[in-house]
C-alpha cells in the first residue's frame, strides 16, 4: 500500500465532492458534536503551521482550545473541509457496520490505552496529562527493561493526569470509549495493564531505564464507563509479563482476555505442548499484527522444533491438511468465544504478510493489502465447518 500515492489521487476528488457539498440538518447535527470542530482546528491549524507539532505552533495556535479566536479565512475553510471529509467517512463507516451487524458479524475496535501528543486530544485537553508550560510531556510512557530490550521501550505518549481525571469524573474516558462504542461493537484496549499499574518514564530520560512503575485508578475507571455506557463491551489485551492484579481486575467485569497460538506453543522440552490454559471467556489469535506471521513463525523453527508441533498436532487428533491448515484447525477447535484468523495466517503467508515491526516506523510496517478476496473465499471454504461448529 503507497499511502502518498492514495492521498495524492484522493485528494482532487475529495475536494470536488466538497465544493459541490450543500449542509443538511443531518451534516449540522453530525458537527454540533463538541469534538469535530475542535478536530477540523486542529487540523487546519497543523497545516498552517507546516504541520510541526502543536507544541511548536505559534503561541496563539497552541492556546487556541483555551482561548478560542475567529479562524483566518484560509483557516476556517481547511475547518470546514476536514468536517465534510469527518461526516463522509462517518457515513460511510455505519453503513459497513449496518450491513456487517445485519449479516451477524460485529465489529471489534482497537483502542490504544494512551494517546499521541501530537494528537487534538493533547491540544485540546492539556490539563488531563502531565505537560510542562511549552506542551511538552513531563512524564511519557513505555515499558521496562525486559529480555527483548536492555533499555525498555521509550514510547513517547503523554502520561494521563490522573488526580485531574478523577476531580473531572474521568470525563476525558467517557468521551473518548463512548464515541467509540458508537463506532465499534466490541471495543479491545490495547495496553490494557496500565489501567492496573502503568511504567512513568522522565521525558528527560533518553530510554526506559529510569521509569517507576505507578498504580492507576483502573476499578474506578472501569466503574464509571460501565455506570455511563450503555451496553459497554470491552476486550483486554493482556498479554506479555503481568503482574497477578492485572488479570484480577480483567477478571473483575468478567472481560476477555488475548491467547496468541504462536507464544503459547513450547517447543523447548522432549515434546511441543501449549502452555495456554483455555477457557470460553477468551479470544483465541493465531498471531497478531505485531508478530510473525503463523508459517514465518513455523519456518523460523528448527527442523527438531518443527516435528514437535506436527507431532503435537497428531496427538490433539489433526492429522489432515498442511501445517498450515492443521494450526488453524486447531486454533479454531478452542474452547475460547471468539477465534481471530489473521488474513496472512488464512492465506498462508511467510514474511511478505508480515504487518508490523514494534519499535520500528516507515516502510514496510502497514503496508501489506490483500489484492482481491480470491483466494480467501477458497480458503474460507476449507475451514467453514471448523469456524461453525464445536468439536
């Protein structure tokens, strides 16, 4: 996918669309919605200021939210462009999910736990993170030194404020997980233990290393999205090193939690076993975006470890079919609610369907696509009485 080459064609079109738009009641309803219009700001203002971020704007554009001031003409028609392009992918979005809830499929929703600075939910909400006077993040986020990284992960987001939060009812997360209820069916936060305890890195620290682990508010938050959203459905990603009260808070509003197959199976020992407890209130992957692909990870074993996982597989009774299609049997075989097949892992893709490289930005991260649905509806076919029925 060449995401400048989209823009650059999409772009013409869009602006021709716009030009010939006429407001309905519906499309000034949609804008009254506090946050588009601080949105379409903020994006007009990004590209007045050559898209730097917020925090380098000139001092009147950065303080804009706090103190509103008409919009340079220029300005106030970008605004009124990024609210057309907002209603546009609005509509559009809940005619997928009408159609997609119509057939029974619902729709799952990825949020991150924290945001970017460079976002209008900083520019526009300074005081619900630890900023110094400038914008600039005092405290950022990340993880600890661990056996991946001798320095931890420096991720860069803004820490939460969280005693203003709470003086404010934790009104920033009910706007935030209450719009996206509205877009989403299922909604899984990503990063979901630091609403247990989160890792509180100085800004000044060029690494991880020098980070406190910090206890955040996650029974009180949780409390009030479920007291203030309707039909609240959420999913934790829970995964990597835990501290045990991250899973008892999961396991407190009966959330689901993540099994990815391809760290739950040990090949180390005489035989390969899966090391993952199943149970039904769970979503069991194949893999995720953020890891090799099924057969990547399958042909990064050993020749040993490799006649592990086909002997194991022998011994749950899945003796038919490729490796590849033996995995997935298996994996839908769980006693877990939901299964989710990666398109890649369906399709049987090596490294080319690899999604994304944590720690790693540009090409090639994001940038695989499916060319047509060919070859997925013949695989879908094979695998259609594994994904309908208990075995």
């Amino acid at each position: 996918m060449d995401y400048d080459a989209v823009r650059t064609f999409k772009e013409p079109y869009l602006k021709e669309a716009f030009s010939n738009f006429t407001e309905t009641e519906d499309f000034r309803e949609f804008t009254r919605q506090p946050w588009v219009y601080e949105y379409a700001v903020f994006r007009a203002k990004k590209k007045a200021n050559h898209k730097v971020c917020w925090n380098e704007w000139k001092e009147e554009d950065k303080i804009w939210p706090e103190v509103p001031a008409p919009l340079p003409k220029e300005q106030e028609d970008e605004a009124a462009y990024q609210m057309f392009l907002q209603y546009e992918f609005y509509l559009q979005w809940m005619e997928v999910k009408r159609r997609a809830n119509e057939s029974g499929i619902q729709i799952m929703g990825d949020v991150p736990f924290y945001v970017g600075v460079d976002s209008v939910d900083v520019w526009g909400g300074k005081d619900n993170f630890l900023l110094d006077t400038d914008g600039r993040p005092v405290f950022i986020a990340g993880v600890p030194p661990d056996y991946f990284s001798a320095t931890g992960q420096r991720w860069g987001n803004p820490i939460y404020d969280w005693d203003y939060l709470k003086d404010h009812e934790y009104q920033f997360w009910i706007d935030r997980i209450g719009y996206n209820q509205k877009l989403f069916d299922i909604i899984r936060i990503d990063h979901f233990r630091a609403f247990d305890t989160f890792w509180k890195i100085p800004a000044s620290c060029p690494t991880a290393i020098e980070g406190e682990w910090i206890e955040a508010p996650g029974y009180e938050v949780i409390d009030t999205l479920r007291a203030k959203i309707d039909g609240l459905n959420l999913v934790a990603e829970d995964l990597g090193e835990l501290r045990p009260e991250v899973l008892q808070l999961k396991d407190h509003y009966h959330l689901k939690g993540m099994k990815i197959l391809v760290f739950s199976i040990e090949t180390g020992g005489k035989y390969a076993y899966d090391s993952f407890h199943d149970v039904e209130n769970m979503i069991i992957y194949t893999g995720t975006h953020d890891n090799d692909t099924l057969m990547q990870w399958y042909e990064g074993l050993s020749v040993a470890a490799r006649r592990k996982v086909r002997r194991f597989l022998k011994r749950e009774g899945i003796k038919q079919g490729s490796v590849k299609d033996r995995l997935l049997t298996y994996t839908l075989r769980s006693k877990a609610e939901y299964a989710i097949l990666p398109m890649a892992d369906l399709l049987g893709l090596g490294a080319e369907g690899h999604i994304n490289t944590p720690g790693t930005v540009g090409s090639p991260n994001w940038e695989w696509r499916m060319p047509d649905f060919g070859q997925a509806k013949e695989e879908l076919r094979k695998y259609r009485r594994a994904m309908t029925e208990r075995v």
